[in-house]
C-alpha cells in the first residue's frame, strides 16, 4: 500500500500563522515565614554581615512590568561597503525562535517600525508570491512582498517589556547574515533607535534575494519603480503596473521591476505575461532568486513538474544554504515525477534548514516518503512535526488518520519521539 499526499500539489486553503506566545509570568517568591530572614540581611543585635546578591523572581517582575504599551524601534540597514541595500529588506523580530516580520527599509536603508504592528505586511517575495501558492499552509508565505513597506498602521496595540524578553531583532535577507540587536531589558521608555544593522555576504553563496542591477538604475526609472511601490502600498495595481512598465522601458536590466511586474500578472492570472516578466528579470540578473522561484510556482500551479524541478535545481546550485523551499518545491516536483530517492534528498534537506518552522509541509512529504520506504518510525516522527507546527491544517484530520495507520502498521508501538519546537 503506498500512501498519498494529501494536498501538496493542490492549492491548499490557508490557515492562520501560529502566535507567538509571550513568555510565562515569573514565579512568585516562596514564603520565607515571618521569623526567617531573607539570604543576606542582617539581624538586628548581631554582628552584621555582608550582603550578596540574590535572585529573586518578584524583582525580575516588577524590573520588567507586564503593562502594554506601543514600542516604537528605528535604525539603519547597510551592506558591508556601508552603502544602503539596493532594495528593501525585512526587519524582523525573532522571539524564542520564532520569526515576526515587522517592517521594510526604505530606498535608503531606513527603518522606523511600531513592534507587533505587522497584521497588514506581505511577506518577502522571496518566499513566493506567484498566485496561488500549491504548496503553503501558511499564510504569511503565500504572497509577495508588493506593498509590504511598513506596519499595519490601524489601531495602536502595544507590547510589554517582558514581551521583549528572550527577543532579537535583524535584517532578513538570503545570502546574508545580519547583525543582531538584543532585545531583552529593552525599557518601553528607551531611545527607539537601535543604531545600524550591518549586512555580511556568506561565502560561497552566489544566489540572492536582491538584485544589485538596481544600483545602475537611472534616476527615472528608479523614480517610476519608487512610484509603482508606493501605488501598491495602495493596492492600486494598474496604477502600479503602468509605473513598472515605464521602469523596464527606461531601463531594460532593471531585474527587480521586472520581478515585480512578474508578480501583478501572477496575482491576476496572466500567467504567460507573469513568466515573461520573470524571465525577463533573470536575463538581467542570473543571480537574483526571486524569479525563479516564482517561475517553480507557476510551473507548480500548471503541473509542470519536470520544469518545476529543473528550476528549483538552479536555485539549489546558486544559494544551497538559504531557500528551504526551493529543496521542498524540488522534492514535490520529483514526488510528482516518481523519483522518489530524489524526492527524499530534498525534503530531509528543506527540513534540516527550515529551522524556524515556516514550511511544515516539508514535515509531512518526507513523513508520507519514509513510510512509502516502510520506515514508519521515521515516518511517525516527521508526520508527528508537520501536526505540531501546523496544528490548524486544513487537513490535519486526514493527516491524523494516515499517522494512525501508520503506527498500526508499526506493530502497535506508538511510542515514537516527537520534534521540540526551539
């Protein structure tokens, strides 16, 4: 019996992201009794003695109040050079493991966000941003970055300073490492800005998330790419698209427009004018990723799998350390191909680097491929991931009951060893 899966290859209806849980209340102190003094005071009518410091639960809460408040954080994204990014990064929050995105630079590398603010971002095209997205539960990886400039600018909900704590904050941007700001002990009251965030090329890594054939833009087109984005900030998409166009006719190897435009016809429809985009924007810059993981997703939605992972394979060899999902769009394709020792290589490498949980599903196929090689323990224990971090997954039923099936067929051992969540 080989067992299916479930929705990979069908658009999937999506689910809410997982929230972030702020971390439990500190304990209270124990009683000490009321003729027992606390460690390190001294008795009166006796020899003093010194005091030493102490840890004491009450203190570390009444140090950091649970009183919400808006935090307002602001600061600077440069490359190593010193030079701003070429396009707009991410600012995101890392908190206990998990990511938040907060904010994007502007065209100079600025940022100036509002903390948890962030209900109303796109996430980074990065991710995908092709239509529908055949292979995301998640919705915060299910569209692009169009319009995704600042925060949610409705209502002002705030954030405590134990809310901060065992936080981070950093630039996101694939083929790069990021400079880290400590968030813990943060104060409401604190200066907000946060200084500079330096970005460092990782070596040995060709493939990014940038274009740098921005920086040759000349001033109009940049100047009609810069209106483009605020239309779409808007939603204001044929206002959006007639700006691009004028971008790409100025100036022909603006890759980034090109990608952006690529995105207006996906989200349409127009599939055939969205490849010619992105093709378009990997002729002027072979390096830059996000075409091409577009392009898998189109292929992806028409049943291209052979074009699926022919694209997906390039962008393993430009960038093999940043982009999990082209190791899980690559292991449905050969899935869906019936190469199936394929398929496993690369979904047990889109796990190993999906260190933040973002594509549970990669959890799930290579459960469904373990079990289909009759390793149910592993299968148990990678289907028992893809439940825990998508707990709300429009076909959890279903997945529960394959997970039965398999633990049947384990010979009644369901003692199996669950993934912890970082």
């Amino acid at each position: 019996m080989r067992f299916a899966v479930l929705s990979i290859v069908l658009g999937l209806g999506l689910v809410s992201a997982q929230q972030q849980q702020a971390p439990a209340p500190a304990p209270s102190a124990p009683s000490t009794g009321t003729n027992t003094p606390s460690p390190g005071t001294s008795i009166p009518g006796r020899n003093p003695t010194p005091t030493t410091p102490t840890y004491d639960p009450r203190q570390q809460q009444q140090q950091f109040p649970d009183i919400q408040r808006p935090v307002f954080l602001s600061g600077k994204v440069v490359m190593e050079d010193g030079a701003a990014p070429p396009e707009p990064v991410k600012i995101e929050r890392i908190c206990n493991g998990q990511p938040r995105p907060e904010g994007y630079t502007d065209s100079k590398g600025r940022f100036s966000i509002q903390l948890g603010q962030n209900s109303a971002m796109f996430a980074d095209a990065s991710v995908s941003s092709a239509g529908n997205d055949p292979f995301s539960t998640d919705p915060m990886n299910s569209r692009g970055r169009m319009g995704g400039m600042g925060t949610n600018t409705g209502g002002m909900r705030g954030i405590s300073e134990r809310d901060l704590m065992g936080c981070e904050l950093r630039a996101d941007l694939a083929g790069y490492r990021s400079d880290i700001v400590n968030l813990s002990g943060r104060r409401i009251m604190d200066n907000p800005d946060v200084g500079t965030i330096v970005l460092r090329s990782i070596a040995g890594v060709e493939g990014k998330a940038i274009s740098f054939t921005t920086l040759a833009a000349p001033k109009d087109a940049k100047k009609a790419y810069e209106k483009a984005q605020e239309n779409l900030k808007k939603k204001k998409l044929p206002e959006a698209q007639k700006e691009l166009e004028k971008a790409v006719a100025v100036y022909p190897k603006y890759a980034v427009a090109w990608q952006t435009l690529g995105e207006i016809h996906a989200q349409a429809g127009r599939n055939d004018d969205a490849k010619k985009a992105f093709g378009e924007a990997i002729a002027a810059d072979s390096k830059y990723i996000n075409p091409y993981l577009n392009m898998a997703l189109i292929a992806a939605n028409e049943q291209k799998w052979q074009d699926v992972a022919d694209t997906t394979d390039r962008v393993i060899r430009l960038n093999p350390v940043q982009f999990p999902q082209a190791f899980f769009y690559n292991s449905v394709a050969n899935y869906n191909l019936q190469k199936w020792d394929a398929a496993e290589k690369s979904a047990r490498e889109a796990v190993k680097l999906d260190t933040l949980h973002r594509m549970p599903r990669a959890q799930y196929l290579l459960g469904i491929l373990l079990a289909n090689k009759n390793d149910f323990t592993g299968a148990a224990e990678h289907i028992k991931g893809y439940l825990q971090f998508s707990p709300q997954a429009p076909d959890a039923d279903k997945v529960k009951k394959q997970l039965s099936d398999i633990e049947a067929r384990m010979g009644g051992n369901t003692t199996v060893t669950q993934q912890q969540q970082p």
